[in-house]
C-alpha cells in the first residue's frame, strides 16, 4: 500500500512539473510574438516600455530550464535580432539603376566597370590608392584639354626597331625598319581614344645607324613632342624587354597577356633628374592599380640611375612590355589593359 501511494505521489509531481513548464512554455512563446510583432513606430514608447518591463519578469523559457541542468546553464542562444533594411527614396533609385544598368549610383568606379569591359570582368574591391593620395604625384592640369579633343599622352620609342620573335623572327628589324614595339604603341594610343582620352604617337626611327645612341634622337623627338602639344599630361617611351617567355606571361580573364616593367629614371650627377620623384609617384600608382585588378601583369618598378627623357615631363615613364619571346598580340593586350587603368586615374583625377 505505501509503495503505491509513494508511486502516485511521485506521478502527481511530474505531472505537475510538466503541467507548470508547459505553461512557461506558451507564455514564453507568447511573449516571443508579442516581441517579434511589436512596431515601435505605430506603438509609441509606452509600449516599449511595457513590453521591456514584461520580459524582464518573464524570462527565457530555455535560460529557466537549462539553468537547473549542470552544463548547460548559460548555453542558451540569444535571439537572433533582424534588422530591415530603411526603404527610403534615394535607396529605391539606387535600387532601380542598379537592377537596370548594373550602376551603384554610391560608386563612383562602377560606372568605368560598365564603360571599361575588361574591368568588368575583374572582381572589384574598395580602392586603395589613387592620384589624390599618392605622396608627390604632380596634379593633372586638364584645363581647356579635354573639352577641345587636345592630346594628353604621348608615346614614343626610343629602340624604334624591337619586335618579337613569334611574329617576325628576329628581336629587332634591321636596317632602320620599325618593329612591331611600334604597333604596340598604336594599341596603347587607341585604347585611350575609345576611352574618351586623345594619344599622339611618335614613329620616328631613333636606334639607326647607332643603336646605342638613340636616346639623343629620341629625346629631340621628345622634346618636339611636347612643345607642340602642352596639353600632354603624360608621355611614355614605350620598349620591350630582354627576357625569358616564362618570366614575361600572365593570365588575365582565361587569355595570356604579356608582363609589364615601369622603369623610373633617377639621374646622375652630371644628368640631373629633377622630376624623378614625381615620376616614381606615377609609376606606383600604375603599379598599384595593375596589381589591383590585374594580379600578376606588373613586374614592378626598376629605379635606374640614368637619365632616360624623363626629366623632361614630371609624368614621363619608360614602359616595358613584354620579351622577345612574347608575341605581338599579348603584348598589345597589355597595353590595352594600361589604357583602362590610365584612363582611371585621369578620371579620379577630374573628380
């Protein structure tokens, strides 16, 4: 008799513990409805009030069951808070360009990403570096250029006859002849037209009759160059390097480019170089921006001690694009990749 009243003593008291968490449990469920339905907005700040006070009396149906299991005490989640995002005017017509010409109207950078497909294709990341935070980059000066259709690059080069050996089988054309690096230049020059930017380019021979001392001609074309065209901005000497094919490819969207060398002129004594550290402050910000979107076609920045044209323009850089073993046309995509990067800085610098 004592063993069955013990056993319905004991069913009563769990069943009036399970009774008792069951009710904690639908009120705890009420409450999360009551919560999760509230509009502060359209209740006023009583009922913040009033609903604060009465979640403070009833806590957390899981806190007061797993507070009695050794454990598991404090290893309740907290409730996962959504936030909505504001739908205000400005961000419905974000909205709206952004579905229709794939523009972020906050972005200023997105609209070269429609204009320029290459960078389009390139994923994109919060820019880093640009004309207005390089430390001695001399500012643009784009004053009655753009608008009259003024050319503001230059390209020319000096080693007139360098070509590559996929395309005509030899590293230089003889006899005065111009080399494919001369097409090269052309590609450059109309890249930035189709981006809206002027180029004049130079095809003069300068390496003949005497290779070594081509920098004396091509230094009065140089000169010629800009005396003519004031509204030049930068002027580029435009080579290819000595080197090995392994060392000189990249990968650019699935499609092989040549590398890229920017080659910044520090003087000597005796040829003095007073724009090289302007000229140092470009290339990096070539640099940088190649390696932005297009990881692994820079080979990086060369400081010589020499002279080059490059005191001439505090914006003049020696380009090389490119091997011997490369061909023409990796070469050319390059130079087309550099057109859309120039054709940024000139812009950002508009801004």
């Amino acid at each position: 008799m004592r063993r069955r009243r013990r056993y319905y003593h004991k069913s009563k008291m769990i069943a009036m513990t399970v009774i008792v968490m069951a009710i904690m449990i639908v009120t705890s469920g009420i409450y999360g409805i009551k919560s999760a339905g509230a509009l502060p907005s359209e209740t006023g700040a009583a009922t913040q009030v009033s609903t604060a006070s009465w979640g403070q009396l009833w806590p957390n149906w899981k806190d007061v069951l797993f507070s009695g299991i050794p454990g598991l005490a404090g290893s309740s989640d907290s409730p996962l808070v959504v936030i909505k995002p504001e739908v205000t005017p400005q961000s419905v017509l974000r909205g709206v360009v952004m579905f229709l010409a794939n523009i972020d109207i906050k972005d200023t950078r997105s609209w070269f990403r429609v204009e320029i497909p290459l960078l389009a294709s390139v994923k994109q990341e919060q820019s880093t570096i640009s004309a207005m935070t390089v430390p001695n980059f001399p500012k643009f000066d784009f004053k009655n250029t753009l608008t009259t259709g003024k050319p503001v690059v230059g390209i020319y080069h000096t080693h007139t006859a360098e070509s590559f050996i996929p395309n005509s089988g030899v590293t230089h054309r003889p006899g005065g002849q111009r080399g494919e690096i001369v097409e090269v230049g052309e590609a450059l020059a109309k890249r930035l037209e189709e981006r809206g930017y002027k180029a004049i380019q130079s095809k003069n021979i300068h390496d003949y009759p005497s290779f070594m001392k081509a920098y004396g001609p091509s230094e009065i074309t140089a000169k010629a160059m800009l005396a003519e065209n004031p509204s030049i901005q930068m002027l580029f000497d435009i080579h290819r390097d000595a080197d090995k094919r392994e060392n000189s490819i990249a990968t650019v969207a699935g499609v092989t480019v040549a590398r890229m060398s920017i080659v910044v002129a520090k003087g000597q004594p005796d040829l003095v170089q007073p724009h090289w550290q302007q000229n140092h402050a470009f290339a990096k910000l070539i640099d940088a921006k190649l390696n932005q979107y297009f990881p692994g076609v820079s080979k990086g920045i060369q400081l010589v001690d020499w002279r080059f044209n490059q005191h001439l323009h505090p914006r003049a850089l020696l380009l090389e694009v490119g091997c011997q073993e490369n061909s023409k046309e990796e070469a050319m995509r390059t130079v087309e990749l550099l057109g859309d990067i120039l054709a940024e800085i000139m812009a950002e610098s508009k801004e």
